[in-house]
C-alpha cells in the first residue's frame, strides 16, 4: 500500500489496471475517497461490476456512489447476471455501425467516436445494429481498411455472426472461441439484440479458472477453492477437503466390514494380508488415470455421451495389457522372493498366482469404474470431474479385496481346509 | 470426407480453417493434389508449419511442394523453432510502420496493405521498426484513430512495449498475456528485431493443452497424452500408462516387505488387518488433495519456492483437523460396532484407539508429503505435477502401515504377549 502511493500516477494505474477484481475491492477501500474515482474510472463497466461483487454489502454501496449515472446503470445492469454467464463476462460497450454507411463514412465515424474518447470496442470488430439494436452483420477493421472505397457497409458485413445467448455458460462460451478463432463475441438477447460482448481476453482467465475447478474436485476436494491457495482462510480450506475425506473414510469402512467375513481365513493364511495393500493400491492407480484421461476428455470435448461403448471398449483392452504387465510383476516377484528368502514355504506359487490373477482383475475393475464413472456422473447431472482418483479408489477398494479372497480361496483352498 | 466434398467452396474454406494440425494434415492428404494448395493458402505461415510438422516425413515434402519460394521460405524458417516456444507460436505476418509517419499516412499505408490482400497483423497493433527491423513502439488501431491527424506515429506510440524472446516457453507466454490483457505480444530476437507476433487466440490452445499435462500427469500418468483421448492408439495409451503403474506397483511391493515384519502381530490379532485399507486410503486421499491444491497454485503462479515454509505451516494445520476428524469418526466407528455387534471383544477400546490415532497420524503424513513433494520435485529440476495422487498414496501407504502397526503395538499391548 505504502509502495503503491509512491508510484507515479501513470504507473499506478497500469498496476491497477492488471489486478484481478478481489484486489480491485480491497485496493479500492483502502484509498482515501477522493482518490477512489480516478481509480474506478480505469476499469471498463464489467470490471467495476465484478469489483463491486467481490465487496461486502455495505462497501458496495459506497463503490456505486462513486460512479456517474449512467456508468452506474450500466454496472447495476451488469451485477444482474451470473458471473459465470455470458452476461456477467460481457462489456456493455461496442463500436457499432449502420448497414448502409458508405465504408469512408463508417471509419470517419469510428475515428470520431475514438477521438472523443467514446465506448469503442477494445477489439476490433464494428457491429451493424438496426435501429431496434439489432444485430445484422459484423466487420472487422481490417474488413473494412480492405474494402473498395465507395461500397457501402451491408454489401461487405459478415451475415451469419456467432452469437452468444446472455445466459450462456461461460465454458460453452469459451468452446466458440476454440472453435471459431475469434478476438470477440457479441452477446444478444432473445431478440436478437446487442447486449455487448466477450473478448478472448476474458477467456483466458474463464479457461484457467475452470481447469483449477476441473483439477480440484479431481484431486478430491467436494467444491474448488475460489481464491488462490495462500489466500483461502484455513476454516474454509479445511471444510472444503473435510467433507470428502469424510465421505471417503466412510465409504472405505465398507473394507473392514467386508474383510471381517474373510477374518477366517485371514486367520488361517496371515500372509494373505500382506499383499492387501498392493492390490488395492493398484486397482486404484489404474482407476486414477482412466478416470483423468476420461474426465478431462470429457471437458475438452474430445468424448461425449455417446462415446461411451467405445470408451468401455478401449478401457477393457487396456485394462486387459496394464492388468496382464502388473500380474507378471506381482508373480515374479513371489516367486523370486520365495527361491532367494523362502518366504513363503510350499505356498508360493498358489500365492503367486493368487496375487497375480487379483491384479489382473483390479487392474481391469479399475479401468472400468474410472472410466465409466465419469459417464454415469454425468448422466445423473452432475459434474464428472467429482469421479476424482480417491472416488475411484474407494468405489474399487471393496471389490478388489472381495476379488482377492475369493480367488485365494480357490488357489489357496488347500491353507483353508 | 464425402460430406465435406459436396460443401460450397467457401463453406469448405471455413469448415477447413477450424480444425486443429493433425486434422489439416490427413485432410490433406486425402485431397486430390490440385485441390491441396487451394486449401493450405487458407491457413497462416504458423498453422501450415504445424500442419507439415503432424505429417509423416515423406508427406512434408510434398506439402512443402505446394508453396510459393516466399512462403515456403517462412514455414521453414518457422519449423526450427520447439513447437511450444514463443517462435513456435508465432506468426511472421504482422503489420509494421514508420515511426515519422504522419498518422493519416500511416492509416492509408495500412488500408493500401489490406486492400492489396498483404500480410496484416491478425490482431490490430501496429508494430513500428526502424531500418534494421529492429522495435520501437507499437501503436493500437483505435491509438491511430484517436490520435490527432498531423501527429506522427512517433509521438503516439507506446514505447514501453512488451516483448517475448524467441525461446520464451509458451506457459511463460501464456503468463505475460494475462498480467498485462493484451492482444499480442511481439517476438524479438536477440538484436531485439522484431521476427513475428503471438495472437491471444492461440493463446487459447496453450493453456488447455498445459491444463491437460497437468492433470494427465497429476492423474498418474509418465506422460500426458498429446492426442485426443480417441484418437491415440491404444497401445501408444497403454505404454503411458503401463509405466507409471508398473513404477508404483514396485514402490507398493514395500508394504508387503514392511507388512512381514509385522506378521506376528497379524498372526495374534487378525483383526488388525481390518482396519489396514482404511488407514492407508485415508492418508493417500488426503495426500491427493495436498498435493493437488499445491501443484494446481504452482501453475497458476499463487504459491512459489519461497512460500514452502508457509506451505508447510497451512498443511500441518490443515493435516491436524482433517486427521482430528478422521479420527473421531474412525473411533465412534469401532465403539459403535463393539456395542451393536460386540465385534471386537474385550480389545475394543484399544482398537479404537488405535485406529484413531493412525488415522490423524496419517492424514498429517499425508498432508505434509503431498504439500512438500511438489517443492522437492521442483527443487530437483522436474514437473511438479508429477507429484500425482498415485505417487503420493505409494509413498504414504508403507509409512502408514508402519505407523498403525507401532501404535497397535503399544495401545494393544496385551494382545501380542
């Protein structure tokens, strides 16, 4: 803060102007109030609404006091959309056209506009509006500079523009620029009029908060953190992981009910025990990166719905080749262990294979439930990405075990009886 | 394919600019020769340099064939640099002018360009260079239309300009581009000449395809996959994955190496083999979830090297509830079920106890190694993301089981006299 006041006034705005609303807020309120203005005034109308959001309800108030009337309708208009809507990422302000200018007539009217320092689209596409404000085509400056002097705008507009519904999910929104290769997109109402627009700009941090929230649930949190990790209050942190790990816990207790009918035999063969671990931890690494090659698939639109058979199918075959590699593993490793230490007297090779057919068969459970899940998630409406590693992990853990006894009880049968 | 021959020409245009590399190459390639230069002219330098990089070795050629020397020469020139350094990224077209342009000089000069069809930035910076190439300032359409006609370019520009070497890494421009909300950014090379300009629309790209290595990675896979998930074949898929999978099978061979020195402690009380996958899978889900939020802040730049210690004191606080709370439904558990089901006799208590006590000792375990091994694997010059749930859980599982069974040895004395 005190840096902040030594700075030049240029230069601190730039600063300013390259804050994320959070610290536009607190920035903002801690500033003498007769410097707040200046300062407000840098930021475009979907900024100031999304700074004035991230205050608290009484700051808000004064925040939208320091605003002129029609900036202050703008704004409030704005705070009307969900942040994560078309809507509530758009700028109301756009360089709009009329179809029938003449083409040295609509660049004199933008460079009028630019001169008084007007609302001029900060990318470089004119709209041309109708007079009800409807959207009827769209140029490009470069369209324009291109075009033959004397034509007039309608005969050189691009017609069939993309367009954005005001309630659009911000995600959709930033698939059309991936898709379209766009510097902007225009937001219009159910009518069909101009609303204002999105700028690719926008997208980046739309992208980049919506992988952290993608990567967070995948990691096992119930809900992302909004904030950045140093600046989430531990409670807040703590409650957000609590909640799964609790959940989590309560679905592996299943395990210990599940293995006390095996407590028998767990009793007659204590060896049994010890590959336990190994077996389940590997149905749930397998788990892990099916759920993860789908979920993230899934989010970049590489898999929908009606993949789905040919997911199960590649996930089986790669189950079968992942579970086949971890089986020779296992059994070697048994085998060896047992000629170089004896560790497993006349048992081995039961319990080689014992170990090595369970591997098979959580490797392939896991595959299957990581990468099914994510398609039942969404079906039933809800976010894939909550089909996290530990999800899986527990989904296959009770399986995997019930998988080993049983097979031990077959190859084993002898320790049994 | 048959469906895109019976497209309009100009609907076939579009429909062909949209598509990522690998798909312009095998449309290519399935194009009759003298359709194939039609369709490569529709694409800038920087997308026809990756677009012969996807095709195999002797289709480069024949692709390279189909440009005039001019272009050929850029492609070429393009294809030396790494595909996800700033070179790589860029585009050699950009609009440039003289900085004692009077600025309605400077306006026609770059309506001449346009109307000529000749290169022009995508975007709508103009990038002022001296004789040698070399930049000086660089100017916004809307600065030139707002600028008071007589002034020179010089006069107006911006000279402040931020620019990105030839070999910056495109997460590092990826970076630059949402600090300072640009358009582009141009590249310079060591003599600080101008050699292209990176566009925010590609931009885009790299960050969904950094998110998607990191999570890939994150997910417990060696490599991320740089295909769609369909479209790589399955045994490239299985070699990703196998390697990993085998790597962390190996690590968890150690809990069967620990677990045989506590052998005799199993063979006297069964039931501790119980509760074993529930104590391990806790502290691997809580170490997912450390290691996710710490790899994810990384990322996005919210938690640097620096901050390991703070890291450090947030995980050891966090590890301390979560394990509190763990370990309170860990023990009501047993309690409960002793008095419904007398499931565990006389030894109840010190069950519980035990099972409780592992349980906070091993989500802290889990906490703090899924916080810390981002910061060592970074420390050691590797991708923090590596740091996946699997790596963790494998790492935490041999310690835990050590842990329970200490614990086990003291609280449950009794039964192992």
């Amino acid at each position: 803060m005190q840096r902040f006041h030594q700075l030049p006034r240029g230069d601190a705005e730039s600063f300013f102007e390259e804050l994320d609303a959070h610290e536009h807020a607190t920035l903002l309120l801690q500033l003498p109030v007769k410097e707040r203005r200046a300062f407000l005034r840098v930021l475009g109308p979907d900024d100031i609404a999304d700074t004035v959001q991230e205050a608290d309800a009484e700051d808000r108030e004064a925040l939208l006091g320091l605003l002129e009337d029609p900036a202050r309708a703008e704004v409030v208009a704005l705070m009307r959309y969900a942040e994560d809507h078309a809507g509530g990422l758009m700028n109301p302000r756009f360089s709009s056209i009329r179809a029938d200018m003449e083409i040295d007539e609509a660049l004199a009217y933008l460079r009028r506009r630019a001169r008084a320092n007007e609302a001029m689209d900060p990318t470089y596409y004119s709209y041309v509006l109708d007079s009800a404000g409807r959207l009827l085509g769209v140029i490009s400056l470069r369209g324009l500079f291109a075009a033959k002097p004397g034509t007039r705008v309608h005969e050189v507009m691009h017609r069939d523009v993309v367009t954005v519904p005001e309630d659009m999910d911000q995600e959709i929104v930033a698939k059309l620029f991936e898709k379209h290769d766009l510097l902007a997109l225009p937001v219009v109402d159910g009518q069909g009029r101009m609303k204002g627009l999105v700028a690719v700009n926008d997208i980046v941090d739309v992208l980049e908060e919506e992988a952290t929230e993608d990567i967070h649930k995948m990691g096992g949190l119930s809900e992302a953190l909004d904030t950045p990790y140093l600046d989430t209050p531990i409670g807040e942190m703590v409650r957000k992981r609590a909640l799964w790990l609790s959940v989590l816990l309560i679905g592996e207790m299943l395990t210990a009910t599940a293995l006390s009918y095996f407590q028998a035999e767990i009793d007659k063969a204590t060896v049994l025990a010890l590959f336990m671990p190994l077996i389940i931890s590997s149905g749930g690494n397998s788990g892990s990166q099916a759920s993860t090659l789908v979920v993230r698939a899934m989010a970049l639109g590489d898999v929908r719905m009606q993949d789905m058979a040919r997911v199960f199918r590649r996930e089986l075959t790669s189950g079968l080749l992942l579970g086949g590699v971890l089986a020779v593993l296992g059994f070697v490793r048994i085998i060896v262990w047992q000629a170089v230490f004896g560790s497993y007297s006349g048992h081995a090779i039961g319990l080689a294979g014992t170990v090595g057919l369970s591997l098979l068969g959580v490797v392939m459970l896991g595959t299957i439930a990581g990468s099914m899940l994510p398609f039942a998630l969404r079906r039933a409406g809800l976010d894939p990405a909550s089909a996290s590693a530990p999800f899986v992990a527990t989904l296959v853990d009770v399986v995997g075990l019930i998988l080993y006894f049983s097979v031990a009880s077959v190859l084993l049968a002898e320790l049994f009886r």
